[in-house]
C-alpha cells in the first residue's frame, strides 16, 4: 500500500466520568432515596440533600442524524445538556432544576417522542436488527417493536401494570433479543433448504457438522459434489447451521413463524433470575404490522393485569396461580410441544401431587 | 433528494401510529440530507427492506472487513441483492465502544453524529445488544476514515466475532441508590485490561463482563454475560424507622404485609407490635424486593462488595444458561482487590482458551467438564454459595474424603485465624 496506514489508538471504553450531570458526578455513590413524580420522570435525592430529575422517553431506537440533533437540542434547550441512555434504548436527560421538568417533557412530546417507561408500565422492547442489518433473520425487529408500541404506547405512558414489564423481539432462535417478561421470538418449522452447488466452496463442512445442537448434519457427495446432507427426522429447525452456511437456509416465507415466550425475569428479587417459558406459537411472520403477534401480547397483557398483584412479574403472577391457570385465562391451547424434552427437562414435569382444582 | 426513489408501500404502512418511525427518518435522510451520497445509499437501503418486507427473507450476508490494525469491530454487510439495489451494496456497521454506563454530553453526541455523516448513512443505534454505539451503514473504505477520525478524540472499536466484547453496566454510583460498587470503573478495568481481546478475535467464542450495582440485575448480567459482576453487601441492611413509619401511614398496614413482609422469599422481615421493620439479617438473600418497595426506608449496608457468577448465555448451543456463582462476596476499594479481580479474569479466560472447543462459551465448557474442573482449573476453592443443593447422585467415585475434608476444615482455621488478627 502506498499511503502509509495510521495505527489506531487503542483507548478502549472511554471515561464515563467526563460525560456525567455535575450533580451526579458530585453525588456519585451518594444517593439517598428516589421518588416517582410522574410516569416517565424519575427524582434522585442524595445524603447531602441534592436533586436530580430525570425525564425518560422512548424513541425509534434506529436513529437518522436528523433526530440524533433534535435530541441533542430538546437537550440543550430545554435540558442541561447530559444525555444517559438506557439499556433498553430509551432516552433520559438529567436535569437539576425541577422547573425544568414540564417544559422538557413538553418539547419531546411536541417533537414526537413518546415520556414513560419507568416503574410499572410496560417499557421499550429491546430488540435487535432484523432484515435491516442481521445476516440471518427471520424477520425484521424495528419493524415489529413499531407495530407493537403503538399499540402499547397507553401501557408505556402510564403505570398500569401489577410491575414492570420487559418486552424483547429476537429475528432467530439465537435469541439476541434476550430474556424478557414476553418476549416474541422467530421459530422455524422445516429444516433447510440446501443449496448443494455452493456448500463446497462457502462451508467450512467440519465446523457446520459441529454446530448441530442434535447431531443431524453429516457430510455427504450430492450430485458428485462434496456437501452436507440433513437427516430431517433429527433436524429441530433451529437454524444454528446457517450463520456458518448460508446455503443452508432456514428463513423461509411460509414456514418461519413466531412464537412468544413469557416469564423470563433477569432480576434477583424475590425469587432467583429465570428463563422464559414457551407460551404460544404457529403465528405467522406477517409484515408490516404483525397483527397476529400483537394481539396474543395484548392477550396475556390484559390477563397479568387483572389477575396479578401488585409487585409480581409475569413469572411471580404465574409461579402463584399455576400454569394450567395461566392456559384456562389466556385462552392459549396447550400442547404437546410445551413439555420440554432438552437436557436437563425432567426438572420442568411435575412431580408431586401440588394441583389446583 | 434522490430523483428516482424505491417504492415502500408496505414501509410507508410503518410511518403512521404514535410511537416514533424509524422508517419516517431514514426517508428524511433520503429525502431532505443535503449530502447525495446519503440520499443514494438511504435509498438504496429502503429499497432491500422493501423487498425483505415483500418476500419475508433477509438479502445481508457477512465477509470480512476490519480497519488496519484490528480484526474485529465490524459487522461486514454486503447486499445479496445488490444488482437490484446498487446504492447500498456495502452497508457495514461499526461497533464502538460506550462510556461506561452510557452517559453523554450532546455536544459528544453531536460530534460523533457530525463525523457520522460525513463518512456514513446517517444512521445510528444506542445501543445495540451486546452494548455497543451502532453506527449502521458505511462502505469497506469508509470504515476506516470514520474510524481514525472517531479514534482521534477518544473513541475505539468494540468486539465482534471470537474475541472479549464490550462490556456493559448500569446507571450506578451515578444515580442509584441501590449501588454496592463503582460499576463504572470496574467496567473500564475489567475491559480496558483485555482491549488486545477485543481488537483481535482469536478465542473459543465471544466473553462478555457486564456489571450491575445491586442484585436487581439491570444489566442482565447473570443471564447475558460470561463474567457477572454484581454489587451486594454482607452487613445488616439500613433501616430507617422512621421513614418506614411513613410508608406505613401512607400505604396502609395491609399493603405492606401484603406487598413487603410476606413476599420477603426467606421470611426475614417481619413487622413488630410496636410497627417496627425488623430484619433477620442472617438470613436475608440480598434479594432487593423490600428495597425496591421502600426505597426511602430501606438501603444496602455500608459492608459493600461483589459477587461473581460465571458462564451465562442464551440458546446456541447446549440451551440457556445462567451464571454460576464463583466468587460469593469479594470486597473491591483497593487497587489490589481490582487487580486481584482481573488476575482471576484472566485466569478463566486462559483456561477456557486452552479447553474451550471451537465456538463453545464459557458457561458451556463448564457444563461440559463439570464446576469442580473448571474451579480446580481456576485455583479456585469449593464453596456452599455455588450450588442450589449438595448432588443427589451416589454415582461417584469418594476415596479422596478425607483429603477434601481436611482441606475445608483447613480454610476454616485460616478464615478464623484471619478474622482474628
């Protein structure tokens, strides 16, 4: 190469210290107490008596330049000028002056953003790329967690919920989504489709044959040529051999469908962290707007809510009234495909006579 | 403004509903950016979802793309359907790195957004899952003018692929009550220690730490990280009775049974005649649910410190699974404890590096050879903490009992000894 190449500064995470509110880099690990004023706005006192508010909002998460300085001016104008994101992607600007607060969250309503998604609402979904980015999704993430959060835009705006309530999307059984309260995740239904003429020269064929949870790809000469071949009675359609070999697509237009899965809870309180639980499935990859998959969440959305009490998850709510509760007031079938047969699943039959009648 | 755009009548369905479109901003970039090159490449962009919207199927596959000097830290995207939609045919994003705990002044936000758009499409996430700024949508060549310019005033590359990857961690110190540790500087210690990890993927599968201040998890750590470092304290909780009184006025007797006493999970709390909060201290799990309930009357002690659990992950490949307990409380104020911390960090990175199988994480070379290997493999002692409950299969070879047993006993003399002198 000609022009000589610059060697990068290996710097790293940078200093989160530089960036913080001066109120909260005062106070740091100074915090008293917090209260809720409003939904959307969180107020932080410390030991020395020092205030910090916080108005929290949702935004579309793939942000344009243009928005990204719209931000920064509702910031500078009607905030102070600090910016902390949540782990979730909604947006928090911190300020110390409380006359601040209602003139702030008027300007990111007026400009389109939505205040909420603290304590007991449902918060932002956290999601992942989907067809805009991912190189092997089933379906698009931005554009299901738009669909759903203008249907839930009340549930995100107020405190109507017996506890918070986390919400992902995953575009395969990766699952980048992670766990949540529901999450609506791509499930595959038919093993995939090889392109034999390719596997060769785009596979590393060991590493795919590796990559089976279940042991159902060997190698194989198709056509003359060196390949892979699926035993399908094995295959479970997980799609973990397409990330190494597109030519084995699993995607497919009909067959890949979503399920949802309820109960995962990433917190310690009350009881230890759990995964979630397969709830429904079947429902069809249905741009733009995913209506099918809205209205199963709206479904066990009203259910939690009039049936639970305050403080419990949706996997406390349902540790006390029982799965079989859980099926009989959501209307969701239960079937064979709920009891679990991966390792470890013997832990998930019941075994006691504990039953609710 | 492009002359000859897409058609997007089933993305145009996405721009209409309360909440903000996504769809409505990459137009805006289309239609209304002063810059061309953004116009086209935006263009061409709608046009791919577009068809993925219209055939159900995903058009990007990877490659392989790094800026000099580094392995990772770009997702590579190369259109399928570039023949279709040329504008966008290379739409790589960049990986970078956050301040930890993902605070920023607007005049930061601006000028990473300013450098953005001269070199890519406009377009950016905060933040993506494993953590990372998501810069989405630059050429092969672009990459790397972005980079040096963001890398110029103090901004580096994330992990992508084999490698140690950005790490995560809650508000914090910064504006929680709850926290028990600086989860900001652990999580610059932690990762700034293995940036050569992070630059040049060459382990078994991806290792993430990710830190939060209290039990409560925000950060998902157990669940989403191989090294989880959480904030707790092992002396008596703080209560303040007369805030709890309070609480007792305003909420009402039965709320707080209902809601506070008897959710406790180990029965440690309970409410006196005299409507004092009493707490079993002993046996209390740090579990938060009074805490969250009382914040003004309850608060972690002044004993503070860590746990670490070790080995979360989600699906691929053996199925889900959470942290395990390694460390139960480890004290973090001195520079040695910090140090003493990424000793043991690199100790388990080693060993998984020697024993992983290729694309097999942490938690599931564990799984595979058993806590006691791995504890052995780590210099690591046994301890109760770490398990739900002793085995309850007999299938297993004892003969080295007593040896085990004189070991435990051992450190118990030691420990006393210790908290003696």
């Amino acid at each position: 190469m000609a022009q000589e190449m610059r060697s990068p500064i290996e710097s790293g995470c940078p200093d989160a210290f530089q960036y913080m509110h001066p109120v909260m880099r005062k106070n740091y690990g100074q915090w008293a107490y917090h209260e809720d004023p409003q939904p959307g706005v969180l107020l932080h006192v410390s030991k020395y008596g020092d205030k910090i508010w916080t108005v929290r909002a949702g935004t579309q998460r793939i942000l344009d330049v243009f928005t990204l300085r719209k931000l920064c001016d509702i910031g500078d104008q009607y905030g102070e000028g600090y910016i902390h994101f949540t782990i979730r992607s909604n947006i928090e600007y911190q300020v110390a002056d409380e006359s601040k607060v209602q003139p702030l969250i008027k300007a990111l309503t007026d400009a389109g953003f939505v205040v909420g998604g603290t304590r007991n609402s449902v918060a932002m979904l956290s999601h992942t790329q989907g067809w805009l980015h991912c190189d092997i999704p089933g379906t698009d993430a931005s554009g299901v967690v738009k669909s759903m959060m203008d249907e839930m835009i009340d549930e995100f705006k107020n405190w109507n919920m017996p506890n918070r309530v986390h919400m992902t999307t995953s575009c395969c059984q990766i699952n980048c989504g992670g766990q949540g309260d529901i999450a609506i995740n791509v499930q595959h239904t038919k093993p995939p489709k090889i392109n034999h003429n390719l596997v060769s020269n785009v596979c590393e064929r060991p590493s795919v044959v590796a990559r089976c949870p279940v042991a159902a790809i060997r190698p194989a000469l198709v056509n003359g040529k060196p390949s892979l071949e699926v035993d399908e009675k094995k295959c479970i359609c997980c799609g973990a051999c397409f990330p190494p070999c597109p030519p084995m697509q699993i995607n497919d237009a009909e067959h890949s469908k979503l399920a949802i899965w309820v109960g995962g809870n990433h917190s310690n309180a009350r009881g230890k962290p759990t995964f979630q639980k397969l709830v429904a499935s079947g429902i069809p990859n249905n741009p733009p707007r995913w209506p099918e998959a809205t209205a199963v969440v709206k479904k066990i959305l009203k259910t939690y809510k009039e049936d639970a009490k305050d403080w419990e998850r949706i996997n406390d709510w349902i540790e006390r009234i029982g799965w079989p509760r859980f099926f009989e007031k959501t209307g969701l079938p239960f079937t064979k495909y709920h009891i679990d047969n991966w390792r470890g699943a013997r832990a998930s039959l019941n075994a006691s006579t504990h039953i609710r009648f | 403004m492009a002359k000859n755009t897409y058609p997007t009548p089933m993305l145009d369905n996405l721009e209409s509903g309360p909440w903000p479109s996504f769809i409505t901003g990459i137009k805006r970039l289309r239609d209304e950016h002063p810059d061309e090159r953004i116009n086209s490449v935006t263009n061409g962009l709608l046009g791919q979802l577009e068809h993925s919207y219209e055939t159900r199927k995903g058009y990007w596959k990877g490659g392989t793309v790094s800026v000099y000097g580094y392995g990772g830290g770009i997702i590579p995207r190369f259109s399928e359907v570039a023949s279709a939609f040329p504008e966008s045919k290379e739409f790589h994003t960049l990986r970078v790195q956050p301040p930890a705990g993902n605070f920023y002044t607007t005049d930061m936000l601006r000028q990473l957004g300013d450098s953005w758009e001269k070199h890519g499409s406009g377009l950016v996430t905060f933040h993506g899952q494993t953590g990372n700024i998501m810069f989405i949508g630059a050429t092969t060549e672009a990459t790397q003018h972005f980079f040096d310019e963001i890398n110029e005033y103090g901004w580096d590359l994330g992990g992508a692929g084999p490698c140690v990857r950005t790490a995560m961690s809650c508000v914090g110190g910064a504006r929680c009550e709850m926290s028990n540790c600086n989860e900001h500087a652990i999580h610059r210690w932690m990762v700034n220690n293995f940036t050569d990890d992070v630059h040049r993927p060459a382990l078994p599968y991806k290792f993430k730490f990710k830190v939060s201040g209290c039990p409560n998890d925000c950060q998902n750590a157990i669940e989403r990280s191989d090294f989880a470092i959480i904030g707790t304290w092992r002396d008596d909780m703080k209560v303040n009775q007369e805030a709890f009184k309070k609480y007792l006025e305003t909420k009402g007797r039965q709320y707080i049974i209902d809601n506070v006493i008897t959710r406790c999970p180990t029965q440690a709390i309970s409410l006196d005649d005299n409507d004092n909060f009493i707490v079993d201290n002993h046996n209390c799990v740090r579990c938060m649910h009074c805490l969250n309930v009382l914040p003004k009357a309850l608060h972690p002690g002044d004993d503070k410190g860590v746990t670490i659990l070790i080995g979360g992950k989600r699906t691929l490949k053996i199925g889900d699974l959470m942290g395990t307990v390694v460390v139960p409380f480890k004290k973090l104020e001195t520079e040695e404890d910090y140090e003493s911390l990424q000793e043991m960090a690199e100790d388990i990175i080693d060993f998984w590096a020697e024993n992983g199988l290729e694309h097999e994480r942490c938690g599931e070379m564990i799984e595979r050879i058993g806590l006691v290997n791995f504890l052995e493999g780590i210099g690591i002692d046994v301890d109760p903490n770490m398990v739900n409950n002793p085995r309850q299969s007999s299938y297993i070879r004892m003969d080295g009992w007593d040896e085990e047993a004189e070991k435990w006993f051992e450190r118990k003399r030691e420990e006393k000894l210790a908290a003696s002198a």
